[in-house]
C-alpha cells in the first residue's frame, strides 16, 4: 500500500480535482484505513504551526465523533451524511497538505508494524479513543493554546493507528499528555483570573455604595 504522503500528493497535486474537497473524498481515498487516516487530515489543520481558523471546533468535533466509534468498538466510521458534506475549498486543503507532508515523511520513515496490541486490541482502541476524544474537546475549545498540541497529539496517535504502529501511538498519547497538562492550566489560569476579577469587581463598586 502506497505511503500516505505520496497518496496525497497524488490526489491533490497530480489528478484534477473540483473546485471543493468533502469529507466522502477523503472517505473514498482512505480506503480500509479509515479511522487513522481521518484523524490525521482532520487532525493536520490545526496541529501544523501555521494559521488554520475556523476549522479547529468542527474538525474537532468531527473527531470526537471517531474517537466516541473507536471507545465502542467500531472496524468502521460513521459520520451524519451533513458532515460527509462539508466542503473545504480546493486551494485551503492544498495549503494544509503541501505543509503537511514533509511531517509525515518524516513518520513515515520510522513506522511499521509493532506494538500492534495498542492499536487493534478493544482494550488498546478504547485507550487511545479516549484519550482522542478528550484532546477533541481541547481542539473544540476557542481559546488560545488549546488547539496546536492536542491536535499534535491526534495527529500523531492517528498515523500510528493507520500502520498498527502501537510505538507511534504511545508516542501520541505522550504528547496528548502534554496537551491535556497545557489545556488543564489554560482552564484553571482562566478560572482564577475570572474569580480574582469578579473579587475586585464587587470591591470596586462596595467602594462607591459606601
């Protein structure tokens, strides 16, 4: 089976394409290899350190509908028929892909099959989908440092599912990890920011009813 990266590059830079790319494209270019090969398109956008607005909250919540199938055991994908619809504009996915593929090839020279039991066991798929489906969430979120790392973590985790490379995976979870750890502290710094602010509001105006 052809690399990912030269599978892209064929799709996308050397056979015609309409003017738009939906998500029943990429279906169709997946082949069997469905659930990893979602998680790193949908995931590349935002893990990439370039720019990608608006596509973070729905792509996100596009994977945590995957990762929701992978936690229950699903060999394939089911998405609503809106969601397969949805269309990005061919030049957007060109953008995303030309700077993504130099990343995978750079994977795809370490991966193989190994630690397969992480990626094809129910206990292993049910690991990474939740970890998947909570880095989602963090993806969904419109607040600024919860999208790249998590979306890293997706990333990674999902290339590793796409070659039952279990060595890959774990490598993504790590790196989910760490955006779990970056997006807790963004949240809790949120928190107490709004709490010290609200303290400071109700003593501002205590002071002027006095």
């Amino acid at each position: 089976m052809a690399k990912l990266s030269k599978e892209l590059q064929r799709y996308f830079f050397e056979e015609e394409r309409p003017p738009d790319v939906t998500l029943d494209d990429i279906l169709e270019l997946a082949g069997e290899r469905t659930f990893g090969f979602l998680l790193v398109i949908l995931s590349l956008p935002s893990a990439l350190p370039v720019p990608a607005p608006g596509y973070s909250t729905p792509f996100g919540f596009v994977i945590f509908l995957l990762a929701v199938q992978l936690i229950a055991g699903s060999t394939r994908p089911w998405l609503p028929e809106r969601v397969n619809r949805f269309a990005i504009p061919l030049p957007k996915a060109q953008a995303f892909i030309k700077a993504g593929i130099p990343w995978l090839q750079r994977i795809e020279v370490l991966s193989r099959p190994r630690l397969t039991p992480l990626c094809t066991s129910r206990l292993g798929r049910i690991t990474l989908g939740s970890m998947i489906a909570l880095m989602a969430c963090s993806m969904m979120l419109p607040i600024p440092l919860t999208n790249t790392l998590p979306a890293m973590g997706i990333f990674i985790t999902g290339f590793g599912l796409l070659d039952d490379d279990g060595a890959i995976s774990l490598a993504g979870l790590v790196v989910c990890l760490l955006g779990l750890t970056l997006t807790t502290s963004v949240l809790v710094f949120g928190v107490t920011v709004v709490k010290e602010s609200i303290v400071l509001l109700k003593q501002g105006l205590g002071s002027l009813f006095r």
